[in-house]
C-alpha cells in the first residue's frame, strides 16, 4: 500500500467518524485530525532525535575512555622502561600528576594480584 492509499484510507475513515456533520465540522475535524498526527510525528521526531544525541553522546564517552585507558596503559610501559613521568605526561599530553596516580594504582593492583597468588 503506498502513502496516497493510506492517506485516502485515513481520509475515508475520518468521514466515516464524521457522519451527519455539516461540511464545516468536517473541516474542522479533519484540521484538528492533521494537528494531532503533526503533533505525533513531531513527537516521533524529536524521540529520534533524542536516541540518536543519546548514542552519540555514549559512544563519544567509550571513544574517550578507550583514548584515556590506552594513554595510561602506553605511560605504564614507558615508566617500565624508566622513561621519567614528566617526559610521559608530555608525551601523552596529561598532567604530571596523573601519570604519578596511574603508577600509584598499578603497583597497588600489581600487589593485590601477586598477595592473591600466594
């Protein structure tokens, strides 16, 4: 069924509703019927939309914390290797700071692993 035979269909049930109705009725219920599935589209519309800004938004956070997690997995090996924290939070552009807190979290869950193996 194409959109022309759906909408003669809506139309035709519409002045099936509206039986024993002056033509200015009519109109006025037909109007009132356009304006409520307006609204609905609408509605459909910006759910859509919201949807879409919300998957986005979710895999904005995932491309994020995938860039931050490799940041600090790439800061953990070079401080193996005994690169110094300044010369990596330049290197990975963060701060000082959060390449001495990365290290600090590692050797705390290197420890609880090594403690859970004995």
């Amino acid at each position: 069924m194409n959109q022309f035979e759906i909408i003669q269909r809506i139309i035709s049930n519409l002045f099936l509703e509206a039986v024993g109705h002056d033509r200015v009725f009519l109109l006025r219920f037909l109007m009132e019927k356009m304006d409520q599935q307006d609204r609905e589209v609408q509605a459909m519309w910006f759910a859509e939309k919201y949807v879409d800004a919300d998957w986005n938004a979710a895999k904005e956070y995932q491309r994020r914390k995938g860039i931050k997690e490799g940041k600090k997995e790439m800061a953990l090996e070079l401080l193996k290797k005994g690169i110094t924290p300044d010369i990596i939070a330049a290197s990975a552009d963060v701060s000082v700071d959060t390449v001495e807190q990365w290290a600090q979290q590692n050797k705390k869950s290197v420890s609880t692993e090594s403690k859970k193996r004995l």
